[in-house]
C-alpha cells in the first residue's frame, strides 16, 4: 500500500465515529500534492447537502484527531467539504448512489472519436460502466476511463 493510500485509509478510519456523531457520511478521502504543498482532504455528505457548520464541526474533530495520531510526516493543508454538484464518482459505492443519474465520462483516450460521454448510468461491474446515450447503451471498459461525474444541469 502506497503512503498516500495509507494516509487515507487512517484518515478514513479516524473520520469514521466523527461523521457518525455529527450524522453525515463520508464520500471520500484523499491525500494530494498540489504544487510544493500537501492536502488531506475530506469530502462529507448527506442526503439534504452539508452545509457550513457540518464541516466546521467535522473539520475541527478530525483536525483533533489527527493531531493525536500524527501519522503524517509531511506538514499538510486540511481541508473538509461537500463533493460537490459535479462530484466525482470514484468509487463503486458513489456509482451505486448515482445509478438512474445522468453523467460524463471522460476516457483517457479517444473511443469511437471522442473521449467525453453523456448519458444516464444504467450499470457497472469490476470491468466496465454502462450508459444509456440517444436511446441505445454504451459500455465502457473501466481502465479506459479516466473520470465519471455527476452531470450539472442547468
């Protein structure tokens, strides 16, 4: 297991008796290097959105947490927000929630000429993810995509 997966896998389990307390669920963690700086970031969720104070309150318990743990060498930003409307659907248990929702994906390369796709997710597995595009299903082999979002409608 690499130290980033390690990262996030402690924070994960440190964040699990916080989100529980302040009812809201974890989407997601991660642990990145942008530029010079490091981010450990937590991405919160429940049904009706988070707001501010949800990630107040989660920031400021985890923040204790970690600080008593201190797994991490490395000096970091910590960060505890929303996913977001266009989040991203990294995991299985994201594309579970999203199933019958509209998405994009993005390939890493092109596929039939294009590498974005619209369309209602319809299925996934270990292999691939299924969508319904102008009336008919397209299935993509899951190593050839790069991202698949929520799509924002406007």
């Amino acid at each position: 297991m690499s130290r980033r997966e390690t990262y996030e896998e402690k924070t994960e389990q440190l964040l699990a008796p916080i989100v529980e307390r302040y009812e809201v669920e974890i989407y997601d963690v991660e642990y990145v290097k942008e530029g010079k700086d490091y981010y450990l970031r937590a991405y919160i969720d429940k049904p009706e959105g988070v707001n501010i104070q949800d990630c107040e309150n989660v920031s400021r318990a985890l923040s204790d947490a970690l600080d008593a743990e201190d797994f991490i060498a490395d000096a970091y930003i910590l960060e505890v927000s929303s996913p977001g409307l266009g989040r991203l659907l990294k995991k299985d248990r994201h594309l579970e929630k999203s199933l019958g929702e509209a998405v994009e994906i993005k390939t890493y390369k092109p596929i039939d000429g294009q590498k974005d796709f619209a369309g209602i997710l319809k299925a996934f597995d270990g292999e691939s993810v299924t969508i319904e595009e102008d009336g008919g299903l397209r299935t993509l082999a899951r190593p050839d995509i790069a991202a698949v979002r929520l799509a924002l409608d406007f």
